[in-house]
C-alpha cells in the first residue's frame, strides 16, 4: 500500500475512516454523496459513456472533481487488466488517510457490509488500497487495474440476502453490454478522513480481456475467496 508515495503499513483504520471511504465506493457505484448532473460538483472526463472505448482507442487522463478536490487518474482511458494508472490530486486536506476503490456504478446491485457501513458488491475492498495525502494538499498515488469480477468488497450475506461472493460476479469492470447500454461506467473512488470524495471514470481498450474470474481478489488472502 501507499501513503501518498510514502510507505503505509497495517490495514488498522478508525470508524471515521471506514465510513467515509464506504461512503466514497456507495457513491461510486450508486450516485449518491459524489459529483453528479444535479450537484455544485463536476466530473470531467475524455471518457465515452460507457466503460468500454471504441476503436481507435486515445489514451487520455480521466478527472474527477469535488468541491476544492480535484484527482487525476492517468491514464483514465483504454485500460487493460494488471496497468498500473498514476493517480494524482490536489485540494485536499493535507496528511489524511484515505482510500481508494474501483467499481462498477450499474444501478440496482446489492451491498455488503465494510466497517459497519453498507459498499456495492461490485467495489474493490477500499480499505486494500490505503493512501495518505500529502502535506500541501496533493495526492500522489498508483492504483492497479482489474478487469472482469472486482468485487465484492467483503465476503458475506448481501443486502439480498445471497451471496456478496456470488452477486460480485454480475458486475464486472468492464460492465456487461446490458448496463453499458443503459449508462453504466467504471469508476475510480477515492473517499478520505476529513470528507473528501471524488470519483473519476474509466475506460478499457475494446474487448479487454479480463484479468480477475474469481470474486474477492483484493480481500485478505487469509479468507476463503478467489484471486486475480
């Protein structure tokens, strides 16, 4: 893991922290607390409107803005599965720890409980990817890309009542054709201790193979799920 280019241990983190990055991966997937058409907040990006480019397939960095916030995942577009992406910020409050998480925004998925706080099946584990800010506000950071089953965030009963291991599996990065038609993306969340969150959108290169066909990749490796 990452502490803003430094090294940070432990995956120890308060209740304060696990809410807000919860919060920041719900809003990814859900559109709900992060920027979106009706709110002060904007997300600018190069992207098409599905997560899935056509050809010819242009590199180009992806950003997400909120409030004072601003993050930069480079490249944002024509991703494949294992790239390792720079993601840079600015704007927020400086030395917090935070997270960040990759999911699928498809409406109506299931959640699972991370920290006490309800995250998207879809999500990667948001507390698998720590970061700290830096002390004049920036974020310097790298972040590994999955394609096929990213999530889900934790193993367990979901909000419907089946399987977080087994709904993961419907909401893949990139989305199926059916929610790409109706206007799904995949995201970049990031959420940290003070109430910064902001979600950037990404794009893969057509037909990304994907690199993930078991759920839970980025939980504990202690746990009974499937790998990358």
């Amino acid at each position: 893991m990452s502490r803003g280019g430094r090294a940070y241990g432990g995956r120890h983190i308060s209740a304060k922290l696990a809410l807000v990055l919860a919060g920041a991966a719900t809003a990814a997937a859900c559109g709900t607390g992060m920027p979106s058409a009706s709110s002060s907040s904007t997300t600018k990006s190069s992207v098409a409107s599905t997560s899935t480019t056509t050809v010819p397939c242009a590199t180009r960095p992806s950003t997400g803005t909120d409030k004072t916030a601003q993050l930069t995942v480079n490249p944002g577009t024509c991703l494949k599965g294992r790239q390792t992406v720079k993601i840079i910020g600015s704007g927020l409050t400086p030395n917090n720890p935070g997270g960040l998480a990759e999911c699928n925004d498809a409406s109506g998925q299931p959640t699972v409980t991370v920290e006490g706080n309800q995250v998207p099946v879809s999500c990667t584990n948001p507390v698998a990817q720590a970061v700290i800010t830096n002390p004049d506000r920036s974020l310097d950071a790298t972040f590994v890309i999955i394609t096929g089953i990213t999530g889900p965030p934790a193993s367990g009963t979901d909000s419907a009542h089946t399987q977080a291991l087994d709904d993961a599996r419907s909401y893949p990065c990139p989305p199926t054709a059916a929610q790409a038609a109706a206007g799904a993306t995949c995201n970049i969340a990031f959420g940290d201790a003070s109430g910064d969150q902001v979600s950037i959108p990404i794009s893969f290169v057509p037909n990304v193979a994907p690199t993930s066909t078991k759920p839970g990749s980025t939980l504990s490796p202690s746990s009974e799920l499937g790998g990358l």
